[in-house]
C-alpha cells in the first residue's frame, strides 16, 4: 500500500477538466477508495458530472476555478487542463496561489513531452523539464513555476501516450478503429518512442498517490516502450484489421519513454503493466470491440 503520512483525515479532490477522458477514469478510481474521500470537478460545459458521484462546476477562466476552489475548500487539486495558452498559465498561477495558502496538495498533470529536449538520455525523474516544441515548453514553464513556490506542496506527474476508452467521447483509440474499419491508411510519424499506459491503470496510480499525499516528480508508464507505427500495428492486429494499414511517415525521432520509478518506491504493490497488458486492456472494452465491429 501507498503510505499516507498526513494521517487519515477526509481527502477532498477537486478535479479541473472532470468531464475529460483521464478526469473521467480518475474520478471513477477515487471514488472506489470509499467514503474517506470526496470528488468534485470543473467543466468547460454543461457542468454535469461525467462520472456519477462527481458534481461539476462550469469554469473557464480563473475567476471561475478561484470561486470553484474557494466553493469546495479542496484538500487536493488534480489539473488535468489541456489549455497551453495565457488562460491556462493565469489558472495554473491562481491555483499555485491557493494552494500555498491553504496548503492544499496541488497535483499537476505535466507531459513527457516537457522531457523532448533530451537525447541520448533515459527520462529519469531527476531530469528538470526541458522541451523544444510549443506544447513541452509551456509544460515546463508550467513546471518551473510550480517548483519556484516553496509554500505549495505539488505533485507533479509526466506521462506519455494514454490509451482506452470513455463512454462519452471520442478517445485517440476510437478514432483510429473507426479510420481501418473504413479502410482508410493510417499514417504515423516514425521514430516516436512512447511507453503506452491503459487509462485504467495511469488513474489507479494517481489515485493512490493522492491519498498517499505524495509530493515531487512521479513518472507513469508501462516497463517497455516501442515505437508509434510498431504498436499501432500491434493494436490493429489484436482487433483483426491489417497491420499494414498502418504506414510510416515522415521520421520524428524523439524520445518520450517516462521512466518509472518513485512510483514503485511510493506504492511498491502497484503492478508493473507493460504495453502487452496496455492492449490486452483495449480489448476488454466492449465499446472499442463495438466500434471496431460496426461503429
């Protein structure tokens, strides 16, 4: 078990982006820890809770997530906002400013793109953030300006390719069945190294690192890694499309294989999934195995 040093007190989460595809699985692993701990979120829509059991709050811009996190009093926040523009970085500072007054865990979803600045190099924990693509670069300002508040406990977490499912929107592996079941060619940058986690399994990690209280750098993935076109062949074939509807494209080459490792330190129980399991877990979900059938 994940060791909680805080003590047992309630654990009160606040997701911003609830209703997306990762805040979906991981308001589902959260609420499976019972009545310790209570989930609320943000949306940019209707303010409907995705998952039930979660409310959301309609916010999108910070005077919006300011009055979300001063509603809810939150013990944790988990950003999972994709907005890489001023907007975003004027939220991620409101939050910043909040949680270092309430001393509320701030959880930030970080990428292992802030890693593609590296070469010739495993992505280690250790490694400060550092990008040379517009996305990476403003996940490591995002960063820096996260670790530059010493009165903000955080836990910072990167992660490359999440693959599955959500019943109420449209994941990267729904769309990419739909395009081979239309017999349509897939082309795929070459050179793309990622380690591939099932959404299932990144948000049971997650989940168990915040209750942990858990602080720092956490790297999530699968123990082995291949490249983009080798394990989109790999996902077609294991849903009986021809693999060679997957064709390479131009070379990329750039490397973004997290290396896992305090996580195992924090929650030594965890199991240790490779990309095989990432896609054994893909056929387990009836609306993947549907929309590969028939749509």
């Amino acid at each position: 078990m994940c060791e909680n040093p805080r003590g047992t007190g309630m654990h009160r989460i606040l997701i911003l982006g609830a209703t997306s595809w990762i805040g979906y699985r991981l308001g589902e692993a959260l609420l499976k820890h019972g009545s310790g701990v209570a989930v609320a979120g943000t949306s940019r829509g209707s303010g409907d809770g995705a998952y039930p059991g979660v409310s959301c709050s309609r916010a999108a811009t910070a005077l919006d997530f300011a009055s979300a996190l001063e509603r809810f009093a939150p013990t944790h926040v988990v950003n999972l906002l994709r907005g890489e523009d001023a907007v975003g970085a004027e939220i991620h500072e409101a939050v910043i400013r909040h949680c270092a007054g309430s001393r509320s865990l701030y959880c930030y979803a970080s990428s292992a793109l802030a890693l593609d600045g590296y070469a010739g190099c495993a992505l280690t924990e250790e490694l400060p953030a550092r990008s040379v693509t517009p996305y990476g670069q403003f996940k490591q300002a995002c960063e820096a300006a996260l670790i530059a508040q010493s009165d903000c406990r955080h836990l910072i977490l990167r992660f490359a390719s999440i693959q599955g499912w959500v019943p109420h929107r449209r994941t990267r592996n729904e769309k990419f069945l739909v395009k081979l079941r239309r017999g349509e060619t897939v082309s795929v940058d070459q050179g793309v190294r990622q380690n591939r986690l099932l959404d299932t399994a990144l948000a049971t990690a997650v989940a168990r690192l915040l209750v942990a209280e858990a602080t720092g750098v956490v790297h999530l993935g699968t123990e082995d890694a291949s490249d983009e076109v080798d394990f989109l062949r790999r996902v077609a074939k294991a849903f009986g499309f021809n693999p060679g509807g997957v064709r390479p494209g131009p070379v990329r080459g750039v490397n973004l294989v997290t290396v896992p490792g305090r996580l195992y330190d924090l929650c030594p129980d965890l199991a240790r999934p490779t990309e095989s399991d990432t896609i054994a877990g893909l056929l387990q979900y009836e609306g993947l195995v549907r929309c590969a059938a028939s749509g």
